[in-house]
C-alpha cells in the first residue's frame, strides 16, 4: 500500500513535470518569464531528491490536507462564509491547479529564505488563500448606496457599498480571507457584487431604460404622463402627436456614475400607447366620426 507521504510526492513531481514542459525554452523562445519557470520547477523537482528537503516537505502533512479542503471548495462545493441562508459562495481563488502547487512547494524552499506570497523557509510562514464571495443587491440599492454587516470568518463586518456600483463589480476587502500560517499575513476577500434584475428598468452603463405608458389621448393631443423613476415621481412632457415608441431622453436621471459623486447617467423613457379598453356606444361612435373625418380629408 503506498503511503500518503510518498503519494503526495508523485503527484508533486507529476505537476512538476507538466510546469516543465509548459515552460521549457523550446516551447518558449526568448520568453525570460518562463525561463525563469522552468528553471524554479527543475529545482523544486530536485529538492525531492535531497532527503532533508523531502522530509521538512513532508512534514507539510496538515498544511497540505488544509489545501486539499480548500481546492473542494473552490471545486462546486457550497459554503457561505457570512452564515445564514444567503446567496453567498465561498471558495478558493483561482482554484487549485498545477502552478500554485509548484509555487507553493518553491516557495518553502526558497534559496533566498523568503518566497513569494509570504512564505518563509525558515519559520515555515505563508499567508493565507485568498477567498471568493458574491453579494447580491437590489437596483435601488445600487443607485443610493448601501451597507451591510456580515459575519466573515465568525467576525461581524461592515460593507460599504457606494453608489453605482456595477453588476459583477469585485471589490477587495484586505485580509479578511483565510488565515495565514506562523507570521503569515490572512488572506484578501473578493466579493463579487451581483445586482438583481429590475422588473421595471433595464440599466446599460449609467443609463436606465424604462417604458412609460400613455393614454392614446394624450399622445394626440399632448399633456402630461407620470413616471416613477429612481429618484422620485416627475410629470413627463407628452408632445402634441408623438409616436408611440417613441424614446424620451431624461437627463441626469440615470443611475450614480461610480466614485464620482454628482454625477449621473440618463434615463430613456419609451413612449408606450396605452388604448382605451370597454368603450361606451358613445364613445365607439365618436371614433366612428372621427374615422369617417379621415377618410373623408382623404379624398
């Protein structure tokens, strides 16, 4: 039965290898980036070979098995870091591939005594996964800004949103992620901000798109319509004969431009004839006349 000691190496040289080929300079010409890859992932491949690096890495059991659990995670499986029943998920960024193993691994033993990504090869230091959230938030929301408090990692937190914030924006929240390891700094939090759609309005950039029924008399004759928008209810001038489908531009009515405060974006309101419905004998015979005056302009 193989160990899980020694399973844990082949798989590390396996992932090693693959970083060789990926990065070897025949396949790379002139590139000094990945040079400089495939020399790290030949020299981490010969430290398996040194039985005293071999064993300080093997001795990495737990911190392994820590990894491993955060790779399922990143893999589909849901966790929600700020408890409850939100819509939260929580997982490892950028998974956990071939390269961040290396890495990982390299950066332990270090030449310089000190890796990338806060790793120490002396007090065995690193810091912590960075984790991925989302966040979900009405258009109402956005437009005025909100906060929240959320519970990450067992700590209340409080989450600022400004203004105008975009659908699937990211925002950082500095080492509020995993906790690192011996002098290791935490983690980031990335959360990824999901607007909900709107029954009513569509926005594109700072814009919003809204349809404004209007009865067919005023169309004809002019007047007034309501519409409700963001930022309050407003009386829309209805010129004398306008089409229906006709788009009405609303300066300053859109959404907050975001990070610059004051400014906003338009709204475009489309005109939508709205027919008289259950007529009156009177009225249809009204019509009637009026229909009989064109045909007879016609003429």
């Amino acid at each position: 039965m193989v160990s899980p000691k020694l399973l844990r190496r082949m798989r590390l040289r396996k992932l090693l290898k693959k970083l060789a080929v990926k990065y070897h300079p025949d396949k790379n010409p002139g590139d000094k980036e990945a040079e400089t890859k495939f020399k790290e992932a030949n020299e981490a491949n010969s430290v398996l070979s040194d039985p005293e690096k071999r064993k300080q890495y093997d001795e990495m059991g737990d911190n392994w098995k820590y990894y491993e659990q955060m790779k399922n995670q990143g893999g589909g499986g849901a966790y929600n870091p700020f408890g409850g029943s939100g819509s939260y998920e929580y997982s490892s960024s950028g998974g956990f591939d071939a390269e961040s193993f290396a890495d990982f691994f390299e950066n332990i033993f270090s030449r310089s005594g000190k890796g990338k990504g806060g790793f120490s090869s002396g007090g065995q230091s690193y810091k912590g996964n960075d984790f991925q959230a989302e966040l979900e938030i009405t258009l109402e929301e956005t437009y005025r800004g909100t906060e929240r408090i959320v519970n990450v990692n067992g700590q209340p937190l409080r989450i600022k949103l400004k203004p105008g914030i975009a659908d699937e924006q990211v925002i950082k929240l500095k080492e509020k992620g995993g906790q690192g390891a011996g002098r290791g700094k935490p983690g980031d939090l990335y959360i990824t901000i999901r607007v909900v759609k709107h029954h009513k309005y569509e926005r594109i950039g700072d814009n919003l798109y809204v349809d404004v029924p209007v009865d067919l008399y005023t169309l004809i004759l002019g007047g007034k319509a309501e519409v409700n928008t963001l930022k309050g209810m407003i009386k829309l001038d209805i010129p004398k004969g306008t089409d229906n489908g006709k788009v009405l531009r609303l300066r300053n009515l859109g959404m907050p431009v975001y990070n610059e405060p004051g400014k906003f974006g338009d709204l475009y309101a489309k005109v939508v004839v709205q027919l008289p419905k259950n007529l009156s004998e009177k009225e249809e015979a009204l019509f009637k006349q009026l229909a009989s005056f064109r045909e007879y302009a016609k003429v």
